[in-house]
C-alpha cells in the first residue's frame, strides 16, 4: 500500500447549474491509500467443459486482441471450475477424441475425460502474451494424486511458459458437500494434501529441468464461501486465507501456509470466489434483483468483507486474487446477468476489487451461462433458440482497458482507491488513478472514474438474440432520463484538456446497443466496429472539472500532461466544458459566472 500526499482541494465547488443536478467531488487530499492497479487486472475463468466451444471459433481470440491492443497485456485466463474437479486424464479415449462429457442425470457432466492432446488443442488459441492458469483434479485423490500429477506434466509439455499457475481443484471448501472428502476436511488436511501434490509436482523431473523463473507457481485457497453471508456456506468448516496462512494457536501440528518456507516459494496467489446473487436455492432465488446489482454501497458491502483475507494474503507475501466470479452463480440470471446494469456492476466490481486489494478479478464464462460476456455459438436454451453473442458486460471489459491503458509508450504502473462521500453512495462510484508507487517520481493523479449506478429502465435495446427474450425489459421508467453534473476539484493544471470515454447504454434493463465512446463489436465475429468519439473537457482554474452524466452511465477522465502546471489562468476563462451534450450555454455561462462570483 502505498500513500500519495496528494491533490489540493482548493475550489469547493457549489451548485453552479441550474434546474440540473449538480454534484461536487472532492478529492482525498493529504495522505491516501491506494492499491496497484495492473494491467490485466480484469480476465476470465472458464469452464473446463467449455474450452473446445469457446476456442473453436476466432471471436474469442478477437475479443481478447483488442484488449491487450489497448493495455499492452490481453487478459489472463483462468482455464477451472466444478469440472476441474471431475476432469480425468486417459492416454487415448474410447471416442478416438481428446475430450468426452460424460453426462449423467439431468444431462449435468458427470466426468470430463482428456487426453493430453486435448491441453495442446487450445494452448496456442490465446493471443500471445496471455498467461494460462490451470487447475487440476484434485478431487480425485486415489493413488496420491496420480491423475492430478499426469495433469500437471501433459499441461505444462502443452503450454509451456504460458503457464503461470496451478491450482490445486475448486472450492475445496464444497468437498465435504459433495462427498468428496470426509467430515475432518479443514484447513489442516487442506495444506497436508497441498504438500503432499505440490511436492510431488515439484519435485517431478519436468519441473527441476526448468530455469526458477519459468516454473509455474500454485494459487493456493481457491474458496468459495463468502465470510460474511451463512445461507450461502455449504458446510461448516474453517476454510479462509486467515486460517490458511496462520493456523489458529491451537493446532501444533502443522503451521500455516506462510510458516513454511517451502510454501512460500511456490505460492504466486491465494483465491476466493464471490457470485452475490444466485439461482442455485429457493431462498437465494426470491432474492435476486437487477437494481441489488445496480448499487454501489450493496457492491461494497460484498467486496469489504475480504479486507481480512486481502491482509491475511499480504501478511504471506502474494496478492489475494478474485479467482471466478459473476453476477449470479448457477449459471447467471438472464434479465439482471445480461443487461447493461450488470455491465456498469461489473466495472465498479473490477475498480472497487483493485483499490481494496484484489489485485485480479476473473469473471466465468460458459458457452451456455446466462452470465457470459460473450458466447461463441447458437444453442437451445429453455425453449429459445439462442445466436452466439455478446452481452453488455463484455463492454466493461473495453471501459476497464481504458481505465488501465498507459500513456502511449510508457511502461508505468497505476495505483487505485475508490473515492469516499458524494461518489460513494448507492447512485454514484468514483475511483481516483494515480501513477504507481515504484515510479521514482511523487505520484500523480492521472485518471477518474465515476459511475451513476441509479437505475433507469428506458425502452430501446430490450432484446438480444445471444439471450433469453422471454427476460426483456417490461418495466420502464417515466419522463426523461436525469442527469448529473459533476464538479470535480482536482490536482489537474488550468487550461489543460482532459479526454472523457463513457460507457453508453439505452437504460439499466438494456441487453443490447452498448458502446463504449461509439466503439462496438460485431456479435458474430468479435470485431471491432467504429472509431471512439472525441470528446474532451478542459480543466478550469484551480483545477475545476464539470462534467454531465446521464443516469447509468460511466465515464472516465484522463489527463495525459500531468507536468507542473505553469502560471494560473486568469479565473474567467476557466471551467468551460466541452462534451458530446453541450448541455447548454446557460450551464456554461451560469458556471463561469459561479466561478467569478466565489473567487
Ligand atoms: C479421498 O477421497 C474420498 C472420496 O473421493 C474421500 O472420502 C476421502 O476422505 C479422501 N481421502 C483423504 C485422505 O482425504
Ligand atoms: C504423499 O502421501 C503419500 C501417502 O501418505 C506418501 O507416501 C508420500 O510420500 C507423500 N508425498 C509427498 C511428496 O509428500
Ligand atoms: C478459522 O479457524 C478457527 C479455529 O478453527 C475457526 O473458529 C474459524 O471459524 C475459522 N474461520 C473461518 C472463516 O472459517
Ligand atoms: C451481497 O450483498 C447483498 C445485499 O446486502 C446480499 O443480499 C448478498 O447476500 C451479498 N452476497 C454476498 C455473496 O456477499
Ligand atoms: C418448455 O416447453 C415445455 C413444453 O411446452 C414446457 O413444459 C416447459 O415448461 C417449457 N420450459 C420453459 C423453461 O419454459
Ligand atoms: C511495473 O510493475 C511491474 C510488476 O510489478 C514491474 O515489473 C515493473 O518494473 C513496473 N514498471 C515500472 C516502470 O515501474
Ligand atoms: C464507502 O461507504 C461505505 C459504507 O458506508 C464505507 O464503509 C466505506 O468506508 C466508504 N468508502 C470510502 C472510500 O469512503
Ligand atoms: C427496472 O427493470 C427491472 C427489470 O428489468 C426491474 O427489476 C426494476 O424494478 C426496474 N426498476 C425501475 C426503477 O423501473
Ligand atoms: C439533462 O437534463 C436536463 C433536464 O433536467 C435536460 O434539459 C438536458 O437535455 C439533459 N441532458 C442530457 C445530456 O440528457
Ligand atoms: C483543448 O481542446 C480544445 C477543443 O478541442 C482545443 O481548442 C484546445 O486547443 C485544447 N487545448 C489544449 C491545451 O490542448
């Protein structure tokens, strides 16, 4: 953690506006913690199952190009989930295929069966510089883990060193629910029988032969019980990254994770999974709703509750990692998972994750998930014929890359908190980006985030053909869609022009005709479609921003010119605001005149 004595807060800005909202943000001034903000901090996980759909055609690998063409880094992906689990390893298959479901009642996978062909089948479909996390079968414990062991040597021979992780199965914490461990399953087995593969894995030939740096790390934990909602806990155990790094004082026999040194080298993370709203039971279910989703302060009340774990992870030396995650579990929820609501969600899940120490947050894909930010073909789905597609939240993605996209050329790193008062409340989000602790220069405040998160059901967009049409919107909201002026007192020199990208949605219910500053992707191909729209505002004097948003909306600020700023301007020709709205010459005039009048 890091703290920048930062930003002046030098112009308390008033309601300058009339017959408009108005909103000032101030911004943290002397000491303020922030978190580091990487480059792919935002990828995605998917479903063992899945891999051969979503790699069978090019829009996933154009999808995730123009990410890394924007951040210099495509996102990393995470290839894990209840399949994991179920994923067998045989020298050939009875189909003469590499891979074969195994369905079983109800048509749920039962056992995925792979050859060690199936790994190089899909090693190289990701753009290069991807980093490949894989996790292994660790349920299947017979023979010392030898089915996990076989995994690990023919996924490395497939990937190489694009393989930066293992992860030893998934929500471990479940495997006394699902019968896969007895009733003594806890932390305590956990790390012996992490030990025990790890050992094994590393001390295998194929791992020694290689140089330190290109030996693959484990991301240890991968929970899925979020500490704070009971109804959501499987079972009763004492599985948490506390727990996990330093055994409670009663347990002699081993230590925790971090205790061991042996440990500590081969650990690069430790993962929790999060999904807030879930189909999974009754109970869950009558609780699901789009505007719970659609709410900052609901969003901090379920990413706050790993500030434990994110201290506990830091204490042993490697970040806390949001390992997989989506809207909704089971699945997803078409109606709140594929609307534009969810989309501006996912953006403030990704910034707010960040600031509090989450260093990466990986959503769940499935070629069939309700949840998806894109799927890669048609299929039947309860009763509907479904095309491939891509939903709304796939846009945040493209937002997320531009919050975290470096000056042209540059190699700097970002930092991130997430701002308090008026942009943290239910409505509205802020998050202030700083250049990164390890630049030898003071930190500076580079970028701003906001998003109005209030809901607005408007009347366009309603339909997607990738998603269920039986969940568009019916419920709209009356009159016009408000907006909201921000008056930001920021650090930025007068004169200088700040670029604006927004995230542009119908209304909170739409599933479709997102844009992110006129940018879209063709549904079918993942192509990208358009130019981004210019649009700038310039900084005023003592650094005043203004800027117009409309409800469920977000919008980025970025200064690209942070050197000391030279002689003020003279305070009248300050606070002109340029945007794509041209809200009005009044607003403006009425601004200036505000300005004038207070200075
Ligand atoms: C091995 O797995 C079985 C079920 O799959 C489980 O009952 C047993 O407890 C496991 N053994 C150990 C040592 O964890
Ligand atoms: C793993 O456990 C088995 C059975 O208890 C034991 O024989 C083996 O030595 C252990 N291996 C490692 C690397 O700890
Ligand atoms: C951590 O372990 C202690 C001692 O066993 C237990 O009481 C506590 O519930 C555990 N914490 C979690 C989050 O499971
Ligand atoms: C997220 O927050 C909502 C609202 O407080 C709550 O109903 C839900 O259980 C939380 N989910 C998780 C996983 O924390
Ligand atoms: C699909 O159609 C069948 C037959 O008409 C019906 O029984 C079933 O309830 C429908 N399922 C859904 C999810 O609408
Ligand atoms: C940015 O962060 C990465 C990873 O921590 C580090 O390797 C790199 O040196 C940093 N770059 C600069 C310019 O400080
Ligand atoms: C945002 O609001 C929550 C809930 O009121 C509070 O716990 C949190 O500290 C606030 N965050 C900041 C950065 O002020
Ligand atoms: C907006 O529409 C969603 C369903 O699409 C509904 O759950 C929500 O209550 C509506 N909210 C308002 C304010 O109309
Ligand atoms: C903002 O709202 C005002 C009325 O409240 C309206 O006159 C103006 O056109 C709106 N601007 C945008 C960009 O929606
Ligand atoms: C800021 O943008 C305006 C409008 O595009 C332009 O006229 C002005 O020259 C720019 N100022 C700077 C310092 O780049």
């Amino acid at each position: 953690m890091t703290k920048p004595r930062s930003l002046i807060v030098a112009l308390a800005a008033a309601s300058f506006v009339t017959g408009q909202e108005t909103t000032s943000i101030k911004l943290p001034s002397g000491d303020v913690e922030t978190r580091p903000l990487v480059r792919d901090v935002f990828g995605y996980s998917i479903e063992p199952i899945w891999v051969n759909a979503y790699t069978d055609t090019p829009k996933a690998f154009n999808l995730l190009s123009a990410i890394g063409a924007i951040t210099g880094k495509p996102p990393p992906i995470r290839v894990g989930g209840n399949t994991a689990d179920q994923t067998y390893q045989h020298a050939t298959l009875p189909n003469g295929r590499d891979w074969d479901a195994v369905r079983g009642e109800l048509s749920t996978v039962q056992q995925f069966n792979v050859t060690p062909a199936w790994y190089g089948a899909w090693a190289d479909y990701f753009p290069p510089g991807t980093d490949l996390i894989y996790s292994l079968n660790f349920r299947a414990n017979e023979s010392g883990w030898a089915n996990a062991v076989a995994q690990a040597e023919a996924v490395h021979a497939a990937l190489g060193d694009k393989l930066k992780m293992f992860e030893l199965g998934n929500e471990i914490d479940h495997f006394i629910n699902k019968g896969w461990r007895g009733a003594d399953w806890g932390v305590e087995r956990y790390i012996d029988q992490f030990r025990n593969l790890t050992g094994q894995i590393v001390a295998a030939d194929w791992y020694q032969k290689m140089p330190e740096p290109q030996r693959p790390k484990f991301q240890a934990g991968v929970f899925a019980d979020p500490p704070w909602v009971p109804d959501q806990h499987d079972e009763i155990d004492d599985f948490s990254i506390e727990n996990l790094t330093t055994l409670a004082s009663d347990r002699s026999r081993v230590g925790g994770i971090v205790e061991q040194e042996q440990d500590k080298a081969i650990i690069g993370s430790y993962a929790m999974h999060l999904y807030p709203q879930s189909t999974c039971d009754t109970e869950r279910w009558h609780r699901m709703r789009l505007d719970l989703l659609s709410d900052h302060l609901v969003l901090w009340q379920n990413v706050s509750q790993y500030a434990p774990q994110v201290a506990a992870a830091d204490r042993a030396g490697a970040p806390l990692i949001m390992g997989e995650t989506n809207s909704v579990s089971c699945s997803g929820r078409s109606g709140i998972s594929d609307t534009f609501g969810a989309a501006l969600w996912t953006v403030d899940y990704v910034l707010l994750g960040a600031a509090l120490g989450l260093e990466k947050t990986y959503f769940h894909l499935g070629a069939q998930s309700e949840y998806s930010a894109f799927t890669p073909a048609g299929y039947e789905l309860k009763n509907e014929s479904l095309a491939g597609g891509i939903r709304p939240n796939w846009y945040s993605h493209y937002f997320v890359a531009k919050v975290v996209a470096a000056p042209k050329d540059s190699k700097m790193n970002y930092s991130i908190a997430a701002l308090g008062g008026e942009a943290n409340s239910s409505s509205l989000s802020g998050y202030a980006v700083y250049s990164g602790a390890v630049e030898k220069t003071e930190p500076r405040l580079y970028k701003l985030a906001f998003l109005d998160m209030g809901v607005w059901n408007g009347t366009e967009g309603l339909t997607n053909p990738s998603t269920l049409s039986a969940t568009d919107g019916t419920m709209f909201s009356e009159g016009a869609r408000p907006n909201r002026t921000l008056n930001i007192a920021t650090s930025w020199c007068a004169g200088r022009n700040a670029t604006v990208t927004r995230l542009l949605g119908p209304g909170t219910n739409a599933k479709n005709d997102v844009t992110v500053s006129g940018v879209s992707f063709d549904p079918e191909s993942g192509d990208m479609l358009g130019m981004e729209t210019k649009e700038s505002v310039e900084v005023g004097g003592n650094g005043a921003v203004a800027i117009t948003m409309r409800r469920a909306e977000a919008v980025l600020l970025e200064i690209e010119d942070v050197t000391p700023c030279g002689a003020p301007l003279p305070p009248t020709s300050a606070a002109v605001s340029i945007n794509l709205y041209a809200h009005g010459v009044l607003s403006l005039v009425v601004y200036v005149v505000g300005l004038t009048l207070l200075l």
